[in-house]
C-alpha cells in the first residue's frame, strides 16, 4: 500500500523540486501509442495494446499536470527558475508536444477532442517558440549550455502539420513546418560544433543525443502529410533520421553505467519518431526492408520504453526523483 502512494502522490517538501522534464515521460508513452495505433493499422499488430497505450498515456498527462499544476500554485518561485534555466527552460515545451501528441492518438475516435488538443498545444508551442528565442537572446549563454534538447521547443514546431492536418489552413501549418526545418539546420550546427570542439555533455544529458534522430524522423512525417509526395526531399528527411539512429546505436558505450536521471526519457520518443517514418514509408513504398525494420524498431522502442520506466518506478519508490539536484 505505501509503495502504490509513493507512485501517486509527492509530499509537498518534494514537490517544488517536481521537474517539468516529466512532460518527457508522456511524450514516450504517447509515441509509442502512435507506433502501435500504426503497427495495427498497416501490420496488423493487435489494436488492444494500442488502445491500453493510449489510455495509459493520457491518465499520464493528466496525472504529471495536475502535479505541475500544483507545484505552480504553492511554488511559484521554483517554476520561475525553471523558465530561467538555460536547459530546464526547453522542457516546457514537452507539455505542448504532449498535447499535439494526445491530439493525433485521439484524431480518429474523439475529433472534438482532438481539435481542443490541437488548438491548445498550438498555441502554447508557438508561445513558448517565441519565449524561448527571446530568452536565448536576452541572456549571456555559453556553448556548455548547448544540448540536443534545445530542439524540443523550436524544432518541435514540425510536429504541429501532423496534428493539424485538416483542422487548420495549411498556409499556417507551413509556418510552423519552417520555424521548426530551419532552426534544426541552425541548432545542429551549434550542437555539432559542441560536440567536436568542446567539453563532453555531462552524464545525465547523455540521453538527449538520442533528440538528434527526432527532427529528420518527425519531419519526415509531416512532410508527407503536407505534400502526399514521397520525393526526393522526403527520402533525404527519412535518410537523415536513419543515420542518426544508427549513429547513437554505434555510440552504445557511451550510455553503458550512466547513472538514472529523468532524461532517460530522451531514449523514447526519437525511437518512436522513427519508428512511425519507417512504418510510412512501408505503407507507401511496399518494401519489404521496411516492413522488417518497423517491427525491429517497434521492439526496440517498446524495450527502451519498459526499462525506462521500470527505472523510473524504481527510483521513485526510493525517492531518488523530485529532489533538489
């Protein structure tokens, strides 16, 4: 009984310390969702454990908001921190992605709910797209602060033309497609630059290199949903996401030992993000290889899933999670 209230509620002493990275967990879980609602559709994958996914992922979100919620009222000096952090301040943008995530789950059965989704992970994304460059110019940053998770609020723009596909002119979609396509070329660049000619990331950013397959991967997605156009332009998108899986899968050892931080997270959804590229490009291209490498993916996805969230569970019942760092 203590270690199922362990898991459902945090003494108010730990919950100022209540990171807005655990917006993180629920964009694993709903990516994964996705894999599973498309593995049943074009694979014939079982639609039982997709629907349990996504019910799963929403009582996720709504749990992890009602805690954020709560640490804003009592701590609203912690939150503030956070949006003054020069890293923290990227994973705000995981609640509005959460939401544009939920919205494409629930895009075939609930369409009013859906569309609220939509139009609230939208609006605060854009928001927090403009908080965020304003913050980076505002503020004396130094390439230590630089990390692949600074792609989440700029770059997550890409993910808005999948959710919205049809609930909104595409003019405004291909706004928000072109924040999101050329602040990837810009960012990576800085990033790359970090990554060769200075300090290693520190251990528990380790993780987010995994971010790095995302924007290619989910850029992919909403390409094709913009233009139904398998070109060349989008075989480049579904190329770049490919290597880079392959890439952070070369560079196992650095994630060996690594101790368990909340970033863990970042493993999942990239390894969602592709997973679903390659499903598309089996539905459009019939080929076998993809076929294959949609159900190696998809395993590979729900395995970092279970053991991160098994860590995840562990750590919370030793209350090693929501603890001043």
């Amino acid at each position: 009984m203590q270690k199922v209230e362990s898991i459902t509620s945090i003494p108010s002493n730990r919950l100022q310390f209540f990171p807005v990275m655990m917006f993180a967990i629920v964009m694993g879980f709903s990516g994964l969702s996705l894999v599973l609602k498309k593995m049943n559709e074009i694979l014939y994958f079982p639609s039982i454990i997709a629907l349990s996914f996504s019910f799963l992922s929403s009582v996720l979100f709504l749990v992890i908001l009602f805690f954020y919620v709560k640490k804003f009222i009592l701590y609203k000096e912690e939150v503030k921190k956070e949006l003054s952090h020069p890293i923290r301040i990227n994973f705000f943008a995981a609640i509005s992605i959460s939401m544009l995530l939920l919205s494409v789950l629930y895009r075939h059965s609930i369409v009013e709910l859906s569309q609220i989704l939509f139009i609230f992970g939208a609006s605060i994304h854009i928001f927090l797209t403009f908080y965020t460059i304003r913050f980076w110019i505002n503020n004396n940053l130094e390439i230590i602060h630089s990390n692949p998770a600074w792609f989440i609020p700029i770059v997550g723009n890409i993910i808005v033309p999948i959710a919205g596909k049809g609930f909104i002119n595409d003019s405004v979609l291909y706004f928000f497609f072109s924040i999101g396509l050329f602040f990837w070329i810009i960012l990576f660049a800085i990033i790359l630059n970090r990554i060769m000619f200075h300090k290693q990331f520190a251990p528990k950013f380790m993780p987010t290199l995994f971010i790095l397959i995302a924007p290619p991967a989910i850029g992919f997605l909403a390409y094709i949903k913009l233009t139904s156009s398998l070109d060349f332009f989008a075989h480049i998108l579904y190329s770049l996401g490919l290597f880079f899986t392959i890439l952070v899968f070369v560079m196992y050892k650095n994630y060996i030992n690594i101790k368990f931080f909340i970033s863990w997270w970042a493993f999942t959804f990239p390894m969602a993000a592709v997973t679903l590229s390659t499903i598309l490009m089996y539905e459009l291209t019939h080929e076998w290889f993809y076929g294959l490498l949609s159900y190696i993916f998809m395993s590979m996805t729900l395995l970092i899933v279970f053991l991160v969230a098994k860590e995840t569970i562990s750590h919370m019942l030793k209350k090693e999670i929501c603890i001043l760092e």
